[in-house]
C-alpha cells in the first residue's frame, strides 16, 4: 500500500505521519514533495486537495483521495466516478466557519465596521450626540433564521444562535428522522424556508444543483433580509444579488465566498458587479475555515480517514463524487 502525501506538510502533518508510520509499518508514506510527484502511477491512496486531471490520470492505482477540508467540487469528479475512485474529506471547520458566519452576522446589525470607522474619524452616532434610535444598532434577539444547508456548518451557526434568542429553521434536501434540537424545525422546500426569514444564511456545498440556486425570484422572497453567504459564491446569481441590494430589496449581506479570487498576488476585486462596494454588505476574504483550530482539527480529520483506509474500516467522512459533496 503506497500512500502520496500531495500536501505541504506542517508539524501537525508530521506527527500524525509519523504516528501512522508506526501504527502500520507495512504502508509506504511517501513525504518528500519530489519523491511524490514522481510516485504518482504508484499511489494507492493520495492525500491532498488540489489534483488535476493530469496528475489522477498518471495514478493508475489510485483507489481514495483523501481531502484535507470539506470542498471536493474543484477536482475533477467525472474522471474519478469513472475510475471509481473514493473520496474522503474533513470538516474539522465546521465550528470555525460557523462562529464566523455568527460574527458577520453580529458585525452587520451592529454596524460595527461603520461605527469603528467613524469613531476612528472623531464621528459619533448615537444617543450621546443627541441622535434617535434610527442612528443606533440592531439586536438579532427574536429574529427569524432560515440555514440553506443544514449540515455541520448550519447545525453549529443554528447551536450559536440560539443563546442570543434566534429562532432557526434548517432547509435540507433529504428528510431527517429527528430534528436537531438546535433548529425549531426542518424544511425540504425553499421556498418554505424563505418564507418570513429575516436572516438567511447560505451554508450549501456547490454541486450541479446548487449553483445559481439562489435566483433574484428567491431574493426577492426575502424582503428586508440580511443575506449570509458562506457556502460558495456560484450558488447566489450575482448580478440579481447586486440589484437587490443597492434597490433595498435587501436590507443588506454579509459574505465570505465570493465571485472572483486573486489568480497571484494580493489584489484583486470579489466582484465583477461592485457588490464589495455597496455600504449595506460586511466583507470577509473566505478565511472562515482558515484559522489554526480548523487547520489543525482538518489535519486530524483527514489522518483519521487514513487510519480506518488502512485497517479497512467504513470511513468517517465519506464524500459522494457524483453528489460533488
């Protein structure tokens, strides 16, 4: 059994690897980032989450790609279906992006970003400058939630707002035999969930069925609503979400997946649309599963689904490559 190592390998990395090295001396764990490019055609398992066409092509063995994070839509799932090819991915993230997706939420009917800038300026809002309730925050305390993705992401964001009074509801393709008790209720219909939500959050994976999901006939059953994406950026149309924005339509969004990502260096603008530059919308680079807890927690994950590969044992996180999640 010859398992590839396509990851940068941090100390984390490096002692799960050497734990599993001594726990199955028979595996051959193969570390070195030149050694595996060139062991490829010889990989019964790769652990790693950017694989190209070329390089699965050139593993003519391979039997599981092991996933260090949750998202498995950027690899090339027809080539893996027809080979049959296992996935395994992580979601150690899921609290991470969950407290996350919270602090946007907080942020926005807070006006926390608005209030620090304008305080940093020597400008104040509020009752001590003799100003009316129409210039202060918001509390999120009675509100209704609808979670489009009632996974783990959505079942944590639903566990962190119930202490601050939120009423959640969870929207799910399948049918569940027990609602979590984190969420008033589960519904199979969007439309369902959409209706009366005052914060919508987007937790959903993007697969052949979610992309462009969320249409402007979906934002505009969302009157008034704070829009939270931290799924990914193709499930809300772009251009309608831009519209009902800077219309009022919506009373604003909080995103940290986005349209368009830096191809190198730095720069680079979210949006085509000027979405990022509309004041009702709070800003996040897509960090919210990127903190060394989730890192770490991923790591683990993944060695995990490696551990029970190697003792031939049902994997814990099991990903569908024909679902894309």
């Amino acid at each position: 059994m010859t398992v590839v190592f396509y990851q940068e390998l941090t100390d984390v990395w490096r002692r799960q690897i050497d734990s599993i090295a001594r726990e199955f001396p028979q595996a051959r764990l193969i570390c070195d980032p030149d050694e595996a490019e060139r062991r490829f055609p010889e990989a019964d398992v790769v652990v790693g989450g950017k694989l190209s066409e070329a390089l699965i092509r050139r593993a003519e063995r391979l039997k599981l790609i092991i996933v260090p994070f949750t998202g498995i839509s950027h690899l090339p799932l027809d080539l893996v279906v027809e080979r049959g090819i296992r996935i395994a991915n992580a979601h150690g993230n899921a609290p991470y992006v969950a407290e996350r997706t919270v602090a946007l939420i907080l942020a926005f009917y807070g006006r926390i970003v608005e209030f620090h800038n304008d305080l940093r300026d020597a400008r104040w809002h509020g009752f001590w400058v003799g100003r009316g309730l129409d210039d202060t925050w918001e509390s999120v305390e009675g509100k209704r939630c609808a979670v489009l993705g009632a996974g783990e992401i959505g079942l944590h964001v639903a566990r962190r707002l119930r202490p601050f009074g939120v009423r959640t509801v969870g929207f799910k393709r399948n049918a569940v035999a027990e609602v979590p008790p984190e969420y008033e209720r589960m519904v199979y219909s969007l439309d369902e969930a959409l209706e009366g939500a005052q914060i919508v959050v987007v937790a959903l994976p993007s697969t052949p069925e979610t992309r462009g999901l969320i249409t402007e006939e979906k934002l505009r059953a969302m009157p008034g609503a704070l829009l939270v994406n931290v799924g990914r950026g193709d499930i809300v149309d772009e251009e309608a979400l831009y519209r009902c924005l800077s219309t009022g339509v919506l009373h604003g969004a909080a995103i940290d997946t986005w349209y368009n990502y830096p191809s190198k260096g730095v720069g680079g603008e979210p949006s085509q649309h000027g979405i990022h530059r509309l004041p009702n919308v709070v800003l996040s680079p897509h960090v919210g599963g990127f903190t060394k807890q989730a890192v770490h927690a991923c790591t683990e994950e993944a060695c995990e689904n490696l551990r029970r590969y190697l003792r031939e044992e049902p994997l814990p996180n099991e990903a569908s490559p024909r679902n894309a999640y």
